[in-house]
C-alpha cells in the first residue's frame, strides 16, 4: 500500500493524536460504495490503538493501518485536510481520503 499524506494533514493528524493518547495509529478504511454497491467508493480515517499484526504503513512516525478489503478497490491512497476557517477544532470531516 501507498500513501501519500499532506503536509498540512500530517500536522493536524498528530494534533488530533495528541488530544487522545490512547490511540496510537490512523486505520483508512473503506466507508461506503454509493447506492447499491455501483457508485463511486468512499474512504475515511479513524484514531485507534494499533494491535500487532496489521497491515500498517509508518509515515513521519504515525502507523497508518488498513485491512485488505481496501486492498480489493486500490493499493494507493493520498490523505489531504482542509481547516475550517470558522473553527479551530480538528474534525475528522476535514480529512479528504482519496484512491489514486
């Protein structure tokens, strides 16, 4: 597996990391496929606890874990985030997780 995470994102991934420090890795999984299965497949991230044994790829010291489910639609991911410009919080929303 590929990925490929922004600068700015990288940053806001070890921000939001840090408020919780139970967790110790970022999963990117499959979160949807469109209405009946035929649309376009969706990615998302969520914060875990990494369990020995993951597929997991380490950038700038944060493990990114996957299942091979994701590996069925794509072996390359890249991970960008946009702040709000209303809001300082980090919000999991503002990640955009996309196969190329």
């Amino acid at each position: 597996m590929e990925i490929n995470v922004s600068d700015i994102a990288l940053v806001n991934l070890k921000n939001l990391m840090e408020k919780d420090m139970s967790k110790k890795g970022i999963y990117i999984y499959l979160a949807g496929m469109g209405c009946g299965g035929g649309g376009a497949v969706s990615y998302s991230l969520a914060p875990v606890e990494q369990k020995e044994g993951e597929n997991t790829v380490i950038i700038d010291e944060i493990p990114f874990i996957y299942d091979n489910l994701i590996l069925l639609h794509t072996d390359r991911i890249s991970i960008d985030y946009k702040p709000s410009v209303y809001d300082k919080e980090i919000w999991l929303e503002q990640f955009s997780v996309k196969a190329v």
